[in-house]
C-alpha cells in the first residue's frame, strides 16, 4: 500500500492556536447544530479549526497525568466507533434537568450541549456529573471526524471534568485501516490525519475511579514515548 508525502513526515509541526477566528464555543454549536437533522448529516468545519482542537487539546492531555485519578460523581461512557447521532443522544439524555429556563414544559430534560452554550453549564460544577469516555472514538462509523472533534471541542471547553483515554483505535496502526484515515483524505487531507494522530499519541491510557474502578482500553505495547515522559517520574512500568 503506497503512503503519501504526509504520511511519510516524521515529527509534525506546531499549530499557532492564537488565531482570533477559532472560538471553540462557535465549534461546538456548529457541531451541535445538525441535531434535528437526518442521522448522517455532515458538519463541515474549517480545517484549519480541526488542527487547533487537536493541538489545544494535545496540549492539555500533555499536562495531565497519563494515569487519571477521578472522583464520582462521573458518567463513564464506552466505544462511540463514529456514530455521531449517538453521541448526540447520549449528551441530550444525560443532561439534568433544569425546569426554570425550560422553554418547552412537555419536555422533562436539557440537553448538555443546550445547557452548556446558552446558560453557561458545564460538567465541572458540583453538582454536574464529570464525564470519562473509554476509547475508540473513531473507525467502523460514517462520522469520526464529527465524534472526535465534539469531543475534543468539549475537553477545551471543560479541561478539568471531561476526560478521554486512548483506545486502540486511536493508534495510528489501526485506524490507518479501519476507515478513519480513509475519512480523513476522503472530506480533507491526509494531512490531518496525521494531526489527529499527533493528538492521540498523548491521551491517557486509564483512570481510577474513587479508587475502585479501574479502567483501561489501549494496548501498552502502543503507549508512544510522548506520554511516557509524563510518568518518568512516576516509576512507570510498562
């Protein structure tokens, strides 16, 4: 299988994040925005925007431990695989209810997205569930770009109470088969594939929840020196 100049790049550049047009605010209700559309509906965003939520949230990843140490209450949340219009559903029916702003009084909930870009909610207040999302955001569905940058989008937005691990989709090896790359050339450029996978080589790779749960999706033998240099002061054993 022939690779592309792209794909043949070694270390990749830094994206200059200081750009007065990207308002991650803005991203999200864009990609909010096709919530009442037909499953299968496409969000265009700027590529340009795509590379900073990568690089923006790469570097929040690079900050934070590579083993998360979490405290409930937490929604804990399994493999979304592309399937944008779930994802949609699962932050509309988890969001609390709120029923003095609540416009429609037949409706019993407010969606998180809704709580979070017009009344100001978001996860990290107390008494808001945090969210941890297990891995393999990406592959199989029609709509990884849309799940993953929602995601990130959402992990800028509340850096402290939205957390994501690394699955083995999110290794380049993988979904460089099972279709996100594929996505990726297919709606914008090889390119950015390959920033995506910057992004991932840095997301933690498990989580302890109030020191009982544990959990852990990403194949060890795939950590990436980046996140390793996090913990090497940390005695890490892998």
């Amino acid at each position: 299988m022939s690779q592309t100049n792209d794909e043949n790049e070694g270390e990749i550049e830094r994206v200059n994040t200081n750009v007065s047009s990207f308002d991650v605010d803005k991203i999200i209700e864009k990609l909010l925005s096709v919530r009442q559309e037909r499953p299968g509906t496409l969000v265009t965003l700027e590529e340009s925007h795509i590379e900073i939520l990568c690089q923006k949230s790469r570097d929040l990843f690079m900050k934070q431990p590579m083993f998360l140490e979490l405290e409930p209450p937490i929604k804990i949340v399994g493999d979304i695989h592309g399937q944008y219009y779930d994802l949609l559903r699962l932050f509309e029916y988890s969001g609390k209810k709120n029923k003095k702003k609540q416009k429609n009084k037949k409706k019993d909930y407010i969606s998180m997205a809704y709580l979070i870009i017009i009344y100001g909610w978001h996860p990290g207040k107390k008494e808001n569930a945090n969210y941890l999302f297990l891995g393999d955001y990406v592959d199989r569905g029609k709509q990884s770009i849309e799940s993953i940058c929602l995601l990130l989008a959402y992990k800028i937005r509340n850096p402290e109470n939205f957390f994501l691990l690394r699955g083995n989709h999110e290794c380049a090896s993988i979904n460089r088969i099972y279709g996100f790359y594929d996505e990726c050339k297919r709606r914008y450029t090889p390119r950015l594939w390959k920033r995506f996978t910057d992004c991932f080589n840095c997301l933690p790779i498990s989580a302890v929840v109030a020191d009982k749960i544990f959990t852990m999706f990403c194949c060890t033998f795939m950590v990436e020196r980046t996140a390793l240099k996090r913990e090497k002061s940390k005695h890490l054993t892998i």
